[in-house]
C-alpha cells in the first residue's frame, strides 16, 4: 500500500513538471505575458533574400518569429539607424558593412549583449566589439564584366582599374554612389589606397563616361549587360557575382559568363546587432545570435552571394567552383574608414557629381 501511494506521488509529480514545462514553453513562444508571440524586426538591404523559410528552425525552437524589414544599400541602412536611434523601427540590424561601421559604432546604435564568436574566424574577430557587433559574412567588392559581351566584339575585357580611364572603354562601366552605397564607398576608399592619385583617376573616370547610380541593385540587376540587360558590360559589383550567374542563368548553363577584375578589390565584411532601444533586446540577441549558426550560414553563399564568416560552415560545390577570393585585397580598420570616409565622399562629390 505505502509503496503504491508513493508511485502514485510520483505521478503526480511528474504531471506537475510536465505541466510546468509546458507552460515555460508556451511563454517563451507567446511572451512573459502569454500574450501573441513575440516578433523581432530585423532592418536589413534590399539584397537580403526574400525567403520566407530562412529563419524557419529558429522559430520552431523558439517561438520567436522574424520580421524582415528591407531597406535601401547599407548606406542608406546606417544613416537611417542613427537618425532612428532613440526610436528604432527594429530591433536587431544586419548589412552595415565595415566601410559604414565607424558611423553607426559613434552613434552608440548598438546595444550591449553577450553573443558567442568562438566559431568566426579570428580575421573578423581581431580588434573588433564583439558585444555590440558580430561579423556575419564577407565578400570582395571587385568589378565584373560581360565575358560574351566582350567576346563578341573581339574586344580584350579589361584586366585593371586602370583600364577603365581608357577611351577605348569609355561609356561602358558602371558604379555605385559611395554617399549612399557600401560597394561604391569600398570601390573609392580602395582608390585612395591603391592609386597614386585617386583624384585624378576619378577624374579620368568621369571623363569617361562612367554612370553613377544609388546602389547595387539598380547597377548590377538594371544597367549591368549580363544582370539586367542593360547596356554596360563593366560593373561595380564582387568577386562572388559568377556562382550567382550561373545558379540563375536562364536557359541553364554550366559556366559562367560573369568574369572578374582581381584588381584593386576591397575586403568587405557586414555586421548584425541589437538596436539600442529596442522592444525586444533579448528575443532580438537570440536571433543575431541565431545569424552564426552553420544552419544559417550555410544559406548565406547561395542566398547572397557572400562568404560565410563562421570556419565551419560548409561551401556550396557551385560557389567552391566559380566564386573568387581577391588575391591581395585592399583591407582598412573601421578607424582608418572613419579619418578618411567623409573626406573622400565630399571631395568624389565635387570631382564626379558636380
């Protein structure tokens, strides 16, 4: 009888437990109050994929979902942050880049949280505050070129940036804004290291005939030949656009008709965040923290197009094969950006858009 009353305890106390961690589950997807569950706002580019599915397991685990809110370029993205600091329009921020970073870092946009790094490559880690910011992915901002284009007007495609001050291709090379772009402002800060007068290389080039445009996507996707069937074959872009070419190519094909320009390419690394301020800073450092994982960066290269910055996370075979590493890009501290960045806009501004 004794041993039956306390089996029957037992039981009753494992209903109870049952029921407790049912009830702690409830409140981490619904909210402490155990009202509607709780959803981060994640401000991102407009480059960041539409995949209603990439934040799918994170939410299965933790009832937390993720509003994705796309933005302009990450120049727009940053600007916009700091005008927005003390009433953010989200909670976590991803796609600032190293070239805007200083800017949003000043601007205190971040906020304090323990995230875990061990497995981000020590390249991304060194120097950097790793309890406001955490490198997500990289790239090298590089220029691209039509290979068909070229080839079918028997014309060399260019194999320097000094190529492209010369007449023979003139009107046919396309760059972003540096004010409003990260790519256009990696491509400039790149000059000032790389050429010996980056003031009259631009020069050169807008004599040229080169188009400015706001971003990425209107240049790469718009007034890019082999993106958007525009009509220029030189595009400011990366060095990882070939593996995006032939995923989409449209018949399909095997090769790659995206070459490269390894040439003057700039190391550009994007960063994600808990925004000051915001609703939801604990759910929201989950979620950044969710941005390391090899299950998200594995979705990265195919996604974006970009490389992943956790060591572990596996390469796609298509990626592996056609997406290029700069061989000797140009790489500055956020410091370095930040003495030089406003200078250099204001001075591009006077000699290209004036």
């Amino acid at each position: 009888m004794k041993r039956t009353i306390m089996i029957g305890a037992r039981l009753v106390r494992l209903v109870r437990l049952a029921g407790l961690i049912a009830l702690m589950t409830a409140a981490v997807a619904c909210g402490a109050d155990g009202g509607e569950p709780v959803t981060v706002t994640l401000l991102t580019h407009s480059s960041f994929p539409e995949k209603p599915d990439l934040f799918a397991p994170f939410t299965e685990r933790t009832g937390i979902k993720v509003r994705v809110l796309r933005g302009e370029d990450a120049g727009t993205l940053t600007n916009q942050a700091v005008l927005d600091r003390e009433h953010p329009q989200g909670d976590a921020i991803y796609g600032i880049d190293n070239t805007f970073l200083s800017r949003a870092l000043a601007a205190e946009i971040f906020e304090v949280r323990e995230y875990d790094t061990n497995g981000v490559g020590d390249t991304f880690t060194a120097r950097l505050d790793t309890h406001r910011i955490v490198p997500v992915d990289y790239g090298d901002v590089c220029f691209n070129y039509d290979i068909e284009w070229f080839a079918s007007r028997s014309i060399d495609p260019p194999n320097t940036i000094d190529d492209l001050v010369d007449p023979a291709y003139r009107g046919l090379t396309v760059v972003e804004d540096p004010s409003t772009s990260s790519p256009g402002l990696a491509f400039l800060l790149a000059t000032s290291v790389a050429v010996d007068d980056w003031e009259k290389y631009w020069q050169q080039l807008a004599a040229n005939d080169v188009l400015v445009v706001g971003d990425w996507t209107q240049a790469y996707q718009v007034e890019f030949t082999a993106g958007g069937g525009g009509d220029r074959p030189i595009v400011l872009s990366y060095a990882s656009s070939p593996p995006a070419d032939v995923v989409f190519a449209d018949p399909p094909r095997d090769d790659t008709n995206v070459g490269v320009v390894d040439d003057a390419c700039f190391r550009q690394v994007e960063y994600a965040g808990v925004l000051a301020n915001s609703q939801h800073a604990d759910e929201a450092e989950q979620v950044v923290q969710y941005m390391l994982s090899p299950e998200f960066q594995e979705q990265l290269p195919l996604s974006m197009f970009v490389f992943p910055a956790v060591d572990e996370a596996r390469l796609p075979a298509v990626f592996e094969q056609f997406a290029l590493v700069a061989g000797d890009p140009v790489s500055l501290t956020a410091d370095e950006i930040d003495a030089g960045r406003e200078g250099l806009i204001d001075r591009w501004i006077d000699i290209v858009l004036s």
